[in-house]
C-alpha cells in the first residue's frame, strides 16, 4: 500500500527531486561513483594482467589514481550527503539550504568525472578535475563549520567529523600541488591523510554517534553506551599513526595500531552484536563494524613482522580489509538504512541489500588472497569485477529511489 502512495499524482521534476534533500544529490552521484570508480581499476588491472598495450595509462602512478578517487571521490558523496543532513539535526539548528549541498555535490561529482576522464592520459584533465574537486570540499566544509559556528553546543561528534573533513580537503589540495609540480611527498601524504585523517575518523565518529542508539532504539534492554573518551583517544592515535607512517617507521607502527585495535575492538564487544542481530538494518551495522578491529589488528601484525626483521608479509591486505571490509561492508549498512528511512520505505534490509553486503564480504575475501596467491594480478581484477557484480544490483535500485518521490507522500 504505501508504495502506490503517489500513483496518480505528477512527479516533481527530477531537478526538484534531487534537491529535496541533501542526501538525493550527493548518494546518487555516491551511488554512480561505486561503479565507476572499480570499473576503470578493473579495466587498468586487466590491462596489466592480460598486456592491453593500448590502453591509456594515467598521468600518475595507476595505484595513487586509484586511491585518491576512491578515497576522495567516491566514499566522502556519501558522507557529505550524511553530514549536511544530520549537523543540523546534531546541533539543533534550521536545515542546509539547497543551492549549498547541491553546490557541493555538482561540485565534487563534476570534479571526480572529470579525473577519470584525465586517468585516460589527459594531465591538465585530472589536474582540473581534482580543482573542482577541492572547491566542492571547502563549499562542504564551510557549510558545516558555519552550522557548528552558529550552535551553542560544542558536539564532539560534529567537531570531530568537520576536522576529518578539513584534513580531507588539506589532502585533496596536496594531490594537486603534486599535480602542478611539488615533490612527490606531497601525493605520499595525501593518500595517508584520505585514510587515517578522513575516512578513519568519520567512520568511526558516525558509528560511535549511530550505531548504539540504533539498537538502543530496537532491541529491549539494550544499553548504550557512547562513552566520552572515544574520540579523543582516536584522534593522536591515528595521527600518531600518519607520522610514523609518513616518517617510514612501518615497523614502529604496532606502537599505535595495536591499541587502535583494542579501541575499536573494545567498541565492538561493549556495542553487543549478540543482542542487535535482528532486524537485518540493524545487524549488517554491526557485522561491518566488526572489520575495523580485525584490520588494525593486521596492521599490527604487519609491523611487528617488520620490526621483527620480516618483509611485509601481508602487503596490502590490512588496508583492503580496512577499506573493502569496513568502509564497503558500512556503506551498504549506513546508506541502505538512510535510504529507506528517508524514502519513507520500512527500515528493512531487503534482498537487493543483502545480496550485495554478502556478495563484498567475499569480495574483501578475494582481495586479501591475492596478497598471497601466486597470480595477484589475475585475483586482483576477480576482486575488482566482483566488486562489480555485488554493486550494480543495488546501485540501480538505490539511484532509482533517488530519483523518485517519496512513497509515503511527505517532502524530502
């Protein structure tokens, strides 16, 4: 019944629909950004597995291409689309206005095309586009500083997350001066700081801030805890983190990492997954959680063998479970529960959603065998294009919700 609500009625135009609310603009072009993204790794992965001689390499080396729009293009739609919704919520304050998140998200969409149209051997493409990029960050971050300026609180989960972002848009400008000439440090330190200075801190800043009183509000005799000291001992961790990584002191890295990993693993018990495993919406938050300890608990691992007298013995399989593992697993988790929410949809996961959270547990899967298979490369692009494949399903089913009206009739 509620899906018929507007059958009958005219729907707005699409323009209209996209501006109705924060997160239409910024998760559709989130949404469109999660194929693009892998599709052109895939491509460049095949192209180097197979021998494609002819196809266009990027101006930069292809694994900081891939990191940075990931990092800063794809993922952070998402949550700018998030934030610009929820800081004002946070803070008590009126709603963003609409030319400002659609700014943003015109901005940082336009700005990540155009750097995959740069990828294709086009310099002053990618340069461009990573210029646009940076413009719809400092639009982002001045939206929500101005928000944070003009509350009376001081929310510690707002401070925290428009840190990350400024630290996110400092990143994105070092990738450019790099871009435009500076020392190759610079790109070093931008694609550490998308990791550690961003994505790390908002993730976990929004999933001390959510995930409890997500099941505080579902499960009977939940207790909730989202103790203060959470973020502040994040924050020098992580940093501490970034200069020992910058520093090349990888084998003094389990100094952090391991407490990181009995932060975040300390979360995850005290957050009582055994209790929140129904509905689905609810448990599929707390299983994504779960990969932040398991991957600083390899990052740990990973340096003590180097501080041991090893090589790296796991290459990059932390980071992929980090970021496939977390950052993908919470994605769907998050995006999926603000999608049906702010459709007017029931808060239920579905088989579109499930299907891919459970197709990409896979996929982290494959990602850390190719660290140790002997063909890396062939399992590399299997990863890539299964990456694909657990995707599209809910990227055209998330961009079509985008895209209509509510079906409960109500604005937004």
């Amino acid at each position: 019944m509620r899906e018929s609500a507007t059958t009958g009625s005219t729907s707005p135009p699409i323009a209209t629909l996209l501006a109705a609310a924060p997160h239409r603009p910024l998760f559709l072009a989130g949404a469109l950004a999660v194929l693009t993204s892998m599709a052109w790794w895939a491509l460049e992965l095949a192209s180097m597995r197979f021998g494609w001689h002819g196809w266009p390499q990027p101006p930069v080396p292809p694994g900081w291409a891939h990191a940075m729009l990931t990092q800063y293009g794809m993922l952070p739609k998402f949550m700018f689309g998030f934030l610009l919704t929820t800081f004002p919520k946070w803070l008590n304050r009126p709603s963003i206005r609409p030319r400002r998140y659609v700014a943003v998200a015109g901005s940082v969409f336009a700005g990540y095309l155009l750097s995959h149209i740069g990828l294709l051997d086009m310099p002053w493409v990618l340069r461009a586009g990573i210029a646009l990029m940076l413009g719809g960050y400092l639009v982002g971050v001045v939206t929500l500083a101005g928000v944070l300026r003009a509350s009376e609180q001081r929310n510690q989960h707002a401070w925290s997350c428009l840190a990350a972002l400024c630290l996110g848009a400092l990143g994105l400008a070092a990738f450019l001066g790099f871009l435009l000439g500076a020392p190759t440090h610079c790109a070093r330190l931008a694609i550490k700081l998308g990791t550690f200075g961003l994505l790390v801190p908002v993730y976990f800043t929004v999933a001390h801030r959510m995930l409890a009183f997500f099941s505080g509000n579902v499960v009977k005799g939940y207790v909730v805890r989202r103790p203060a000291w959470s973020l502040p001992l994040m924050w020098p961790l992580l940093l501490a983190h970034l200069a020992l990584d910058l520093a090349h002191a990888q084998a003094w890295l389990w100094v952090v990492d391991a407490p990181l990993a009995l932060l975040f693993g300390w979360h995850a018990i005290a957050w009582q997954p055994w209790k929140a495993m129904r509905p689905g919406l609810l448990a599929v938050l707390h299983l994504a959680f779960a990969w932040l300890p398991i991957a600083f608990v390899l990052y740990a691992v990973q340096s003590l063998c180097l501080f041991a007298g090893h090589g790296p013995v796991l290459g990059l399989a932390p980071l992929h479970v980090l970021t496939i593992g977390y950052f993908g697993s919470m994605l769907v988790a998050m995006v999926t529960r603000v999608t049906q929410g702010h459709s007017g949809r029931p808060l239920q996961m579905g088989a579109v959603p499930w299907a891919c959270f459970v197709l990409l547990q896979g996929v982290v899967l494959l990602r850390v065998w190719a660290e140790l298979a002997r063909d890396s490369y062939l399992w590399l692009v299997v990863a890539a294009f299964g990456w694909l494949v657990a995707f599209l399903p809910w990227v055209v089913r998330s961009a079509w919700i985008y895209l209509s009206p509510r079906v409960d009739g109500r604005p937004g």
